[in-house]
C-alpha cells in the first residue's frame, strides 16, 4: 500500500488528509494523474505546475520512482513576504 498525505490548499480543496492506495504506481506523477481523475477538486488541488511531493518526507519530482509501503505527500509550493 501506499500512504498518500495532503497538506496546505491541497487537503482544503478536497477535503481530506490522508488516503491509501494499492501499490500498482510507480511514480509519484502516476499517483497524482490518477487522483486527479476523481473530480474537478482533486484535478485543480493536484495541478502538476503548483505541487511539490514529498516521499517519505524528502521533497522529489513527480517522475521518482514510488513502491510499496512509500508515504507520499503533496502539497503546495509554500510563499512568503
């Protein structure tokens, strides 16, 4: 299985913290592609030019490679003034 974490606008826009998929990913970016298939919240929450993900816990690019028992959390790119 794998842990899929949101955070920030992300977890806002649809609504939840967490969920688990089956680990038949294996790449970040096919997580994200397949989430953003559930709607039109999950689409503009997963938006591939305003996310950062992180698996387990080190920031990565969408194209490294996930696998079984991997926490991926997205979120995103946080902005200050």
């Amino acid at each position: 299985m794998l842990k899929i974490l949101f955070f920030a606008q992300t977890r806002e826009l649809i609504g939840i913290d967490e969920i688990e998929l089956p680990s038949t990913f294996t790449t970040a970016e096919e997580v994200r592609a397949y989430l953003s298939e559930k709607g039109e919240r999950w689409a503009l929450a997963l938006e591939k030019e305003k996310l950062l993900v992180a698996i387990n816990q080190t920031l990565m690019s969408l194209d490294s490679q996930v696998q079984s028992g991997d926490e991926i959390a997205f979120f995103p790119p946080v902005t200050g003034g």
